[in-house]
C-alpha cells in the first residue's frame, strides 16, 4: 500500500510539473530548434511503423550511445534475437544513434516519465524487455513495466556519492523502484554497494565492469583523423580542450593565456559539450582576442591561428589523435567530469579538474597507473589559481616528451586490462530474455 501510495504521489507530482518540463524544452530550442522537433516523441506517440516485441535500450545521451556501441552490435549479430530500439533524450544523442546504427535499429526519444506518456509507448512497443543505463531512474517507467511483466535490467550501473545524496531523499520512491529490475550490472564495487545501500537486492546486483572501456579505433575514426588533419598547415603542438561546460571556458582560456607566453607556437582544440553553446564559446574566445577558426568553416587552421574551434558533432574521438596533450572540461565545477577513456585509447597524457565524479573508479585507476594528472585545487578556488595549475602542468607536459609517453601507454594499458564489459552484458541480457519466456536467442 505505501508502495502504491509513494507511486501515486510522484504521478501527481510529475503531472503538475509537465507543463514547466515542456517548458523547459520549448526554452531551450531558442538555442537549439532540435529540442522542439519531434515533440510527440517526448508525449509516447512512437512512429507508425515500428515494430514491437524488440529490446528497448535507454541511453540518455551521446556519451552513453558511443558506449552502447560494442554491446548493441553484439545483440544484433546474434541470430533469431529481437530487434532492438534505441532510445535517447537528448538530440545529440539521437544523432549519434542514426550515425553509428543507421536504419539497424529503430530510434525514438524516450517518454517523460508521465502516466499518460509512458503508456501510450508501452502499449505501442509492447518491449520484450526495457533496458536503462547508469543512473537512468524512471519511477513510473519502471512500475508500469513491471505490472505488465516486462523484464527490466540495469546494465553500466553508476552512483556518486553526489547522486546518493539526493537519492537518499526519496528512498521511498528510489528503493521500490530498484527491487523490480532483474539484475542490476554495476561499473565496480563502490557503485554497487551504493545500490544495495539504496535499497537493491543484493543478490541481483553485480559488477560487470564499465561499458565505456570497450572502446576501439575503426576504420570510421581512422578516416576522420585523416580528413582533420589535412586542415592543419603546419607542424605545432596540439592542446585538446574536450567537452567543456559554462565555466570552463572562463578558466581554459585564462591557462590558455599564460601557456602561449611559454609555448607560443601552441594551437588549442577547443571542443564545447553542447551545440547551443557554440556561438557563445566563439565569441568569448574572440573577445579574448585569439585568432580562431570554426570547424564548421572548413578553412585551413593556419599559424595565426590560435583556436580550432570544433562547432560539429561526432568528432571528438579524432580529434584526440592529434593532440600532444588533452584536457577533459566539465571536471572543473559540480559537472563531474567526462569520460578520460577517449584519450587514453589513443595513449594521450590527460589532465583533469578536482570534480571527476562521474568516473571515480576511472580516475583512480588512471592515477594509479600515472595514466593522469589531476589538478590539486578545491572548489572553492579562484579561477586565477585554478588556470595557473593548469597552464603549469599542460607547459610541464608539453616540455617533456618522455612523461607524455609514458602518461599516454600508462593511460592505454588501464583500458585495455578493463575491457569485457559488453560481453558480460550481453550475456545478461540473453539470459534474461530467455529466463522470462520473452524471445529465445
């Protein structure tokens, strides 16, 4: 009864908040239209000729699709297995699901967590089992699929000690939620423990490792490191800047300052996390009165040029290729960092902010393994100390070829003695599909 009575009270909170949600979907489209596109999506209204009884994915952005990649092409090679649909929240997100899987899967945003939406595609899909990734929490989701006996699994699970705080607050609403999925595949053993601590079934819940290490260099990659670096005249060492948030430019851009009295033949890669910031980040680079040029131009980045500015989608992963050195944004603020396993496959010293929440166990080991340098600061700190760390250790780096090495094969070693994770999950998965009489792979 208190169960039902918690769901309810979400139902109605979440109903009264809908409007102020679409809201906020309809404000952000002023700066990216894709958010407005396709709205009947975000309602339920899945497209008139998917099929149903597929393996629906939830992968919440670019950075969890890239790390379905390994798995998802997995499922589809098996033989006699359902389809599966890929669902995303963010337009980023969905772009990079046409990119990589094209018309092998079927695609569509995921629902808000609203009763009216969330039926509408349940009903419709009819899912041979729902899948959420990382911290994907969906409370009426979650209960409507297990009314209807849909199999639910968790797979990559990832909770900082940041998301338990607030977790822990509605652990009334939390904690039945996670008792309804049939396994929960946890990153590492701290993640883990902080699921059973909210409340998951411990003998359902395991490490299976980190998704996200499976990562290798294709032939697609290969071939847009070729394409960008024909746009580099000259010979010169490259800073890559990668995924930054609001904030981080203030601070890249100040260490950018004092590197290039140091090492004035430097050229900065700069690459913001979300598209809507483009322009923005444009001009506050110009207003600092770097000589920069967009990717978007497709101009040769000459030596007056200061900053390439990567104003497309879907070309981080090259553009690690061709840096000496990389910095990875959203670790300088409460972002909790971005994925350092990029880089690190293509044996790249990496340095970080203080805020790498996100991957606590990738830092670590990356730290153990020399793999990475992480900034000493604390939150607290002014933007002047922070970019001074900053500009010391990238020019300490840039200097010595030799530690670049070495951080870059350190840094390489830790993914490869991580990988596995894809198959693992795979194999859950099967195995769920077959325990619940779904489909028989």
């Amino acid at each position: 009864m208190r169960t039902f009575l918690s769901l309810l009270l979400y139902r109605i909170i979440f109903l009264l908040l809908s409007p102020l949600l679409l809201l906020a979907l309809l404000i952000r489209s002023r700066d990216n239209v894709a958010y407005r596109q396709r709205l009947f999506e975000r309602l339920g209204w899945v497209p008139k000729n998917f099929k149903q009884n597929t393996i629906v994915i939830h992968a919440a952005s670019v950075g969890e699709v890239i790390a379905l990649k390994p798995l998802v092409q997995q499922l589809i090679a098996q033989a006699n297995c359902p389809q599966i649909t890929l669902t995303t929240f963010t337009p980023t997100g969905s772009a990079q699901v046409s990119k990589i899987f094209g018309e092998s899967v079927q695609h569509c945003y995921f629902p808000l967590d609203l009763w009216p939406c969330s039926t509408l595609f349940l009903n419709k899909l009819k899912p041979a089992a729902l899948i959420l990734m990382e911290t994907e929490l969906w409370p009426n989701v979650i209960a409507q699929c297990a009314n209807q006996s849909i199999p639910l699994l968790l797979i990559n699970g990832r909770l900082s000690d940041n998301s338990m705080n607030g977790y822990r607050k509605l652990s009334w609403l939390i904690k039945p939620s996670l008792q309804h999925f049939e396994q929960i595949l946890t990153q590492s053993n701290d993640n883990k423990e902080n699921f059973i601590s909210l409340g998951s079934k411990a003998e359902n819940t395991k490490v299976t490792g980190n998704l996200k290490y499976d990562i290798s260099v294709t032939e697609e990659t290969t071939a847009k490191t070729n394409e960008l670096n024909q746009y580099i005249e000259n010979e010169r060492p490259v800073w890559l800047v990668a995924s930054t948030h609001p904030g981080d430019e203030e601070i890249i851009l100040a260490a950018f300052t004092r590197i290039k009295k140091a090492l004035p033949n430097l050229l900065m890669i700069l690459v913001p996390r979300h598209p809507e910031r483009f322009s923005m980040v444009k001009q506050s680079c110009l207003d600092h009165r770097w000589q920069l040029v967009s990717r978007s131009e497709k101009m040769s980045v000459t030596q007056h040029h200061d900053i390439w500015l990567i104003d497309t989608l879907g070309e981080l992963l090259s553009c690690c290729t061709l840096a000496n050195i990389v910095t990875m944004g959203g670790s300088f603020s409460n972002i909790g960092g971005h994925n350092p396993l990029e880089p690190a496959l293509f044996e790249k010293p990496i340095i970080v902010g203080h805020d790498m929440a996100n991957f606590k166990e990738v830092t670590q080991q990356l730290l153990s393994a020399s793999g990475l340098c992480q900034l000493e600061y604390n939150a607290g700190s002014s933007v002047e100390i922070i970019s001074q760390q900053l500009a010391e250790k990238t020019i300490s780096l840039l200097n010595n070829a030799e530690q670049c090495q070495h951080m870059g094969k350190a840094a390489l070693s830790v993914v490869k003695q991580n990988q596995g994770a894809s198959c693992k999950t795979q194999q859950a998965i099967l195995t769920l599909l077959n325990n619940s009489k779904s489909r028989v792979c």
